[in-house]
C-alpha cells in the first residue's frame, strides 16, 4: 500500500461521509452543540465500521481514537457523552 494513497483515501472517506450528513438535522439544543452534528455521525460511522455494536463500544472508540479524530476534524477536546 502506497502511504500518498492511504492519506487520499482517508479523505475522501472523510470528506464522503461528512458531505453526506452535513444536511442531516440537528436534534441537539444549541446549548449542547460543542462540535457540528456531522463530526458526531462522522464518529459514530467509524466506530461501527470496526466493529462497535452497541452505544458502550461506540464510546469506547472514540475515546480510544480520539487524537486521530482531533487531527482529521479539528476537535479540540472530546465530546461528552
């Protein structure tokens, strides 16, 4: 695997997927929206992708990838669940 496309390709996953759920609404109060709904999903795809199957593991995972999430989205800290 060749490193230039791994990173292409992540973004345009990335990029994919928050494109889609960009026009997805908002259900939150504006008082809880710390971070775009659409890095929320964006998360949660993710964390489902590799195996998560309930609402524990989907948190577990994020948490654990959390520095990885902060460098493609920009987050400055986790969200609260």
């Amino acid at each position: 695997m060749n490193f230039p496309d791994t990173i292409s390709n992540e973004a345009l996953f990335k990029d994919t997927v928050l494109r889609y759920f960009e026009n997805v609404k908002d259900p939150r109060v504006p008082d809880n929206q710390k971070y775009p709904f659409s890095h929320l999903l964006f998360m949660i795809v993710c964390s489902i992708i590799c195996g998560a199957d309930d609402v524990e593991a989907i948190v577990n995972y994020i948490e654990s990838k959390f520095d990885g999430f902060r460098a493609s989205l920009g987050l400055i800290a986790p969200p609260s669940f």
